[in-house]
C-alpha cells in the first residue's frame, strides 16, 4: 500500500504515449484505489471474530519518522499508525501508517486520508491480521471525521488486492513507472 506518487496515470494518454514514443518502456505498474468510509462496514467473519478476542488495534499519532527522508518527506504532515497487538503485549506484529491527505483533500471538499505504508507478512494476510488491523483503522479514521481513504499498490500483489477487495476498496486508475531503455 501506499500514497507516494504513482508514476503517470494510466489515464493520461498523450503523457504515457509521450513517454513510450521517446524511449521509454513501462517497467511496473501501481493501481490506485479508494474508498468512501461514510457506508463502511468491517466484514465478518470467524477468523476476524477470533482476532478481535485475541488482538487490539491501537492507534499511534504523530509518528516519528524512521530516517532523514522520511523526516524531510513527512515534517508537516500529520500521521497516525495503527498496531495490530496481542492484547497482552505492547509489541506490534503488524502495522499501517496513514497522514491526513489536507492539502489534496481540501480541494475535494472532503477529508481523505492516505495509507503510506502497510507493514505485514504473508502469515498475516493468510491469518486475516492485516484485514482486521485495516478493518479497524478504518472505523477509527471514520469515527475521527475521514471520509475517503486513497491507496495505491503494486498491479503483481494479488493477495493485498483480494483484503482491499473485501474491504471494498476500489481501483479508479493505474500510474505507470517508466524507465529508459538501454
């Protein structure tokens, strides 16, 4: 997952055949997606109900950036984690990191929020911990006033493409990643 930029929108014809016509051939492709959380939901099923018995969600704000980068890349924005955690430990087994998208949002005249990172395993996503962790956030973000969350991911992730099928989140473009031949 991710809100970075995405390359050049798959629907932007002219600047992709730009592109292509000097030299550049598409390397990787991210697909975009969003939600609304007015009508959310989190789905339900036995494994989340045994995960809700087990784990707790607990929200991380003001996140202190990992490195430099980040700390230049993320200085102004507001962002909050979300740990998925065994409920007798303080230590996260997985997470998602999302910031306040205000600067885009306030054009849209709703306030979105955008996952920058999602940190998981595949036994994670196998076991349903990443769907009950971004199920979770989720209503959280949505209780906090969030109306629409924006994602992207790699087109090759098919098993983080089925979780934000079921959570209904859904693609409305692809960003295409160039690179230069030769």
């Amino acid at each position: 997952g991710g809100s970075r930029l995405p390359g050049v929108l798959a629907s932007d014809v002219e600047q992709t055949a730009l592109f292509q016509s000097t030299g550049y051939r598409e390397r990787e492709r991210r697909i975009l997606l969003n939600r609304s959380l007015t009508d959310f939901r989190t789905p339900v099923d036995r494994r989340l109900m045994q995960l809700r018995r087990r784990c707790q969600v607990v929200s991380v704000h003001d996140v202190t950036p990992d490195n430099w980068w980040e700390s230049c890349v993320w200085m102004h924005a507001n962002r909050t984690r979300y740990e998925l955690r065994f409920k007798d430990s303080e230590d996260a087994l997985i997470s998602a990191t999302f910031w306040d998208i205000v600067p885009l949002s306030k054009s849209w005249g709703v306030q979105a929020v955008g996952m920058v990172r999602l940190e998981d395993t595949s036994e994670a996503r196998s076991e349903g911990m990443t769907t009950f962790l971004l199920a979770e956030a989720f209503l959280d973000l949505q209780r906090n006033g969030a109306a629409v969350i924006e994602t992207q991911l790699f087109a090759r992730d098919t098993s983080l493409v089925a979780i934000f099928k079921e959570l209904g989140i859904v693609a409305y473009d692809e960003g295409v990643l160039f690179a230069k031949e030769g």
